[in-house]
C-alpha cells in the first residue's frame, strides 16, 4: 500500500455499457510497477468512501489486477464538489441506466456507442477467447480509426486492406502475412471459447461451458425456438444471464454477424 495524490476522475465505458470511475494519479512506484490509474468502482463506492480530486490516498495492487484506491488519508484543502452520476454516457452522449439491484451506472446504448463496440472487440480477440497471435490492443484500435475492423466479421477480412496496410509504419510483409495466418487459424475454436468471445453479458467462462455442452454447436443455440424452456432447464444459469441470452440472439444484427 502506498499514498498518492488523484489528479483527475475520467469516466471509463466498458463493453457492457458500464461507466466506471478511474482516478488519474500522481505517479508512484509499487513493488517495481510504475501505476498513475486506479479504479473507484463504481459512484456509490466513491460516496461510501468520500473521494475528491486533490486527496492524498491510499492505493493498493493485489496481484495483476488494476489498482485501487482503499480511503483518503488526506482531504485536499480546498476539496471541489462532488463528482456526479452522469445521466448521458460520456462517449456517445446516450441516456444512462441504473438498474435496481446493481450498483453500477450503463449507458443504454449497445447498439452504436463506440467505447462499447470496441471493448466487446478487444474481449473478442483477448487470450481467453479467439487469442489471436499478434493482434492485440494496439492492432486493434489502429485498424479501428482506419475502418478496417468495425465488427467481429472484418477480423477475417483484412486482407482486403493489404496494400494500405502495407504502407502503415511498423507493418511489413512478414508482420501481416503472420497477422492474416493467425485470423485464419483462429476459426478453428472450441465452442465453449466462441460463446465466452461474443461477450454477452453474464456469460463468463463456466457458463460458456455449460452452454457449450447443451447446444452443441452455434445453429442449436441461434435457430431454436425453445431457447427459454432450454436455458431454464440448464443448472447453474439464473435468470439474469437466461434473460441477457435471449435478448442477444434476438437482436438481428448480433445473429446476422
């Protein structure tokens, strides 16, 4: 654990629309890492523990994960007002939603908020899903600000950029001819990691499995008109992620893709 000074607050969207609150720091050295963010969670917990910009505070790494701030240890003197829960997404200016029994503020707007687009990329090509060699965080929004890659399917189209690509510093032939394998070798993916890759919301890991062994294959689990009854019956599913399935594969586009 060690003190430091928050700079700045900036509102972070996630792939599931969810704002989370990230503290800009005064950078300080843990354990050999040099950490200048920390996350606040989500608004209540910022409430709960009274954090402004200009406190002195305590931060903490556990392990790999993300640092966070634990309490104040020192109100800044002339502390600013409060930080205020947005009622419009910060990145595409949507309505916000808070659902009764989370604490976390979402923006409404799955369908063209580009925070949400991205990260939902990023999950996708990420080590615990298609794992993509070599195409990583810093590939992705490049080909992203380019238009090349604005949803899963332009993953396995790229080759169609190639000589733009080309021309782009730190690619060459070597580089992109390895990137297009890669793509390529990708396809071939359990099916339990496909699902956990689209990123529908409560749909981890396990529930990916379980998913995986009931429909067998992406056809069973699209085109099935029993899809209620299938998923009430599957132990270890709740409502909430029976009901976050369901409306995914409702969504034309989603099954279109």
């Amino acid at each position: 654990k060690i003190n430091t000074v928050i700079r700045k607050i900036d509102l972070q969207v996630g792939r599931t629309g969810a704002i989370t609150p990230v503290a800009r720091l005064d950078p300080v050295n843990i354990s050999g890492v040099i950490v200048s963010n920390a996350t606040l969670h989500n608004f209540d917990e910022i409430k709960k523990k009274d954090i402004r910009v200009g406190d002195i505070v305590e931060i903490q790494r556990a392990g790999d994960v993300i640092p966070q701030v634990i309490k104040v240890i020192k109100k800044s003197v002339n502390r600013n007002t409060k930080l205020t829960i947005p009622t419009y997404c910060p990145v595409c200016q949507s309505k916000t939603i808070k659902e009764k029994d989370e604490a976390v503020v979402r923006c409404n707007n799955n369908i063209n908020c580009k925070a949400q687009i991205l990260g939902q990329l990023k999950h996708f090509i990420s080590n615990k899903a298609l794992n993509i060699d070599g195409f990583g965080e810093k590939q992705l929004i490049q080909f992203w600000n380019l238009g090349f890659v604005l949803n899963y399917t332009d993953i396995f189209k790229i080759e169609k950029y190639r000589n733009k690509i080309l021309k782009l510093e730190g690619w060459g032939q070597l580089s992109l001819n390895n990137l297009l394998e890669a793509c390529e070798a990708s396809k071939k993916i359990q099916f339990d990691k496909f699902i956990y890759a689209l990123g529908i919301r409560y749909v981890g890991e396990t529930i990916s499995i379980l998913l995986a062994r009931e429909f067998i294959n992406i056809s069973n689990l699209i085109n099935n008109n029993k899809i209620q009854d299938t998923l009430s019956n599957i132990d270890g599913l709740g409502p909430k992620a029976v009901n976050s399935i369901i409306n995914y594969f409702k969504n034309t586009n989603n099954k279109k893709i």
